[in-house]
C-alpha cells in the first residue's frame, strides 16, 4: 500500500489547478446508461472511483474509454446485462446509482446492496422509496436490490430527509417515466443541477433543479450527452485550506468560488484572506489561524466533505473551536489520528471541541476515509517534522495526483509505492 511522506513547514505557494468534479462525474456516467449511442465528458478526473464506475459500466455492456486530456467516450448502444455485481459495489457505494437508469431505460436491474461504510451507515431507503413510488417493484434477496418495471410513471416523491444520491437515483428514474414527478425536499448541491443540466442536453425536462422542489416531464427516450464536467469544490476547498493552515499564498485555479461560500466565509473568520478573480481564488494564511464554529449541512450550508480539512485547521488555531457534524454518525475517525499529531480534540456525540494548540508535531498517520486523509495530509503540511499517511487508497478515490499538485506549490511531499 502507498504512503505520502510529507516534512511539514513549507507555505503553499503559486498555483493549483483545479481537477473536475468526481461528485458530479459519478451520476453522468451513470446517466449514460439512459440513452443508446455514443456519450462524451470531458474534464473527467482520472480517480479510483471513476474507474471502477468505468468497471460497473463495463459489466453491463457500456463501452467506456478514458482517452487523452480528461477525455471519456461512452457508448451506451448495447446494454446487455442488468446486474452490478458486489465485488465492485462494495469498493464504491456510488455504484447504487446504475439502479434508476437500468430500470428506467431497460426495465430491469439488479444492483448489490453496499454495506457498511467507514462514516456511517448510510442507508438506501429513500433512494428505494423513490424508485417504488415511481413504480418500480423492488425486492430486496441475497444482497440485492432488485428492481423491475414495464416503464416507471411519475409520482410526488417527498425525501424524509435531504439526500444527494438519492435526488441523483430519483432524477435519472423520473426523466423517462410516463407523466410528471414532483421531488420534495430534494438536495441542492450544485451536482444536482449539474445533473440537471447534464440531462435536459440529452433531451429530459426538468425544473428547479437547485431548489427543493424538482419537477420533471418524463419523455419517451433520450440521446448521448456532450458535456464538460465543472470543478470540484471539494478539492478546491481542500487546498484552500492547505494555503490557509501553512501560512501560504495560493493561486486555486478554476475554484468554484460560488459554490463555496460556506467555506470562503468560515476560512475568512479563520483569518484567511480570500480574494475571487477571473482566474481563480487567491487564499494567504495568517500567521496564526482563528478558532470557529462550524455546523455541518446540506448545501448552501457547510459540506460535511469539508469538515475534517477544517478541523485540521482548527487544530492549530488560537482558542478552542466547535464543529458539529449533522450528516453522517462516524465522520471523526481522523480525529485520534490528528490526536497522534498533537492536536487537542475531544468528541461528545455529534460535538467536537478543538482546543487550538501552538503547532502539530508530524508523525505517522493512516486515512480512514478520502476526507479524513486529505485533512492528515493537511495537517502534515503545517506540522513541524515528518508525516507519514498510510492508506493513500482511500485519497486515490478522490483527489487527482495530489502529491504533485501540492509539490508544484512547494509542498515536501513524495509517494512511497508499497512493493508488491
Ligand atoms: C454524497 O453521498 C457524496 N457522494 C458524499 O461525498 C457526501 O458526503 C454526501 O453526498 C453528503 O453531501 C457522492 O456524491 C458520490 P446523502 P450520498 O445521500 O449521496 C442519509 C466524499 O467524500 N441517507 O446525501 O451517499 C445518509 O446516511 C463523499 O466525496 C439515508 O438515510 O449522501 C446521510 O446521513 C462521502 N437514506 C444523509 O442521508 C438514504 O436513502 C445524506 O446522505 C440516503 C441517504
């Protein structure tokens, strides 16, 4: 197994560049399984998870390519088999995703149920409340879901709770169902209506995608999309707070700036200054960072897919800063790792409260999940001697040579590839 080995110290300086969205990249793939023919994307990010959703869509017939410059072909032509098998499931809970279009399109589908997860249990519930309600017989036997329909009609599906792939699964079963569907309570992240638009290029009819109401006029098929996949704000939020704990002066290029307000503001009142330009955004550290409070949300609220670089950050600031995390139940395994670092953090429930300490000491870590390990690699950055973060895998799933981009902005930072 890979492990990066970062001397912490050197500021962040010049420029980063920005890879695409894989949060948005996963359903458009998955979309492509709506309509025949062939579909392009551009500004695909070369990831773990990309290419096992390239594996999924293999399995079931989808001719898939990564070519030059960020580039995928995928033609959807011959759909042949319905069944996501576990053995990639289990490596990418996304996968669940095939199941909506397989059924809207070809009527059948068969998808592993994903199991357990390292931040929570993150149930599937609504996704299927929303494929039942638009139809869809679901039968739940040896680990599968399996989802059968003559052809899905539109319903009012109202979400118990906020869910981004469960608005995903929603949208792509409803854009070819017989009649209307009104979505409730739909998530509003901005790969929602990247979706959103993805999808009415190919032809659907949706309304209100960014809002919490959702309306979609199903039409009888659909053709391949074109599209450029947009930025990724995680990624790009995760250097801003590398510039931001290393007292560092960085140019993100292509930053999703207004997608990240929750973020620029909570950075701000850390003493960050940020600056938004046509080429991207500009974060300088502080000599010393702020503490702050932060609840986790659903969009246009603080993304729990910040919340570790954040504490991090908080780790270091001075005072004692809260963060609450609503979304998922077990997303602080980074904590007893920053721990090991020197930070002083202790978690109650759904609380934790960071008391700021003058500066972390490196030392060796391992990722528990890809947000977890960025925040170590973070830490590792600002701290004083070696880091070493074991486990890179789970940071291959979502960050595009990341060793690189941060050594090019001054990083001391190398992968060590496992033997064997
Ligand atoms: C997406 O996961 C992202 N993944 C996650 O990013 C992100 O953390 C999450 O949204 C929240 O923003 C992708 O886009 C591939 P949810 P998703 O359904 O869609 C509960 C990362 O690091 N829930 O919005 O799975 C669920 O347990 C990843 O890039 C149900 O109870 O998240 C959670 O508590 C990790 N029943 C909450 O809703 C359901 O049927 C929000 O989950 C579905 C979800």
């Amino acid at each position: 197994m890979d492990r990066l080995e970062i001397e912490g110290g050197a500021p962040l300086r010049g420029e980063v560049q920005v890879s695409g969205s894989k949060n948005a990249t996963l359903p458009a793939l998955f979309a492509t399984l709506l309509a025949p023919g062939v579909h392009h994307l551009r500004c695909v990010p070369d990831l773990r998870d990309i290419r096992t959703t390239f594996a999924v869509l293999r399995t079931l017939g989808v001719q898939v390519e990564m070519g030059a410059r960020s580039r995928v072909q995928a033609d959807a032509s011959k759909v042949e088999n319905f069944e996501a098998p576990y053995d990639l499931v289990r490596t990418m809970r996304a996968s669940i995703l095939a199941l909506g279009p397989l059924v809207a399109r070809h009527g059948k589908a068969r998808v592993s149920l994903p199991g357990g997860c390292a931040i929570g249990a993150r149930p599937i519930d609504q996704h299927l409340k929303a494929l039942r309600a638009l139809g869809a017989q679901i039968d739940l036997e040896h680990g599968y879901v399996n989802a059968r329909a003559k052809r899905l009609t539109g319903a009012r599906i109202v979400f118990d709770q906020v869910t981004v792939g469960g608005t995903e699964q929603a949208m792509m079963a409803a854009v070819l169902a017989r009649g209307e569907t009104v979505l409730e309570n739909a998530a509003r992240e901005p790969e929602i209506s990247e979706l959103a638009k993805i999808l009415t290029s190919m032809g659907a009819k949706i309304d209100g995608a960014g809002d919490s109401v959702i309306t979609i006029s199903g039409v009888d098929e659909l053709r391949p999309m074109d599209h450029a996949m947009a930025a990724d704000r995680i990624e790009a939020g995760s250097f801003m707070v590398a510039a931001a704990m290393t007292r560092g002066d960085l140019l993100i290029r292509d930053c999703p700036a207004n997608h990240l307000d929750a973020v620029i503001e909570k950075l701000r009142e850390a003493g960050a200054q940020i600056e938004t330009s046509g080429k991207g955004v500009r974060v300088r550290g502080p000599d010393r960072l702020q503490p702050v409070q932060i609840t986790t949300a659903p969009y246009p609220g603080f993304p729990t897919d910040m919340q570790a670089q954040l504490m991090a950050a908080c780790a270091i600031a001075n005072g004692a800063s809260v963060i609450r995390e609503t979304i998922f139940e077990n997303r602080y395994m980074h904590v007893p790792e920053l721990v090991r670092m020197g930070a002083d953090i202790t978690v109650e429930g759904h609380t934790a409260v960071i008391r700021g300490v003058s500066s972390l000491s490196g030392a060796p870590v391992m990722a528990s999940d890809l947000r977890a390990g960025v925040a170590l690699v973070i830490a590792g950055l600002a701290a004083r001697g070696k880091t070493v973060v074991n486990r890179v895998y789970h940071l291959d799933r979502g960050y595009e040579g990341i060793e690189k981009k941060l050594r090019k902005a001054g990083a001391r930072i190398r992968r060590v590839r496992s033997r064997g």
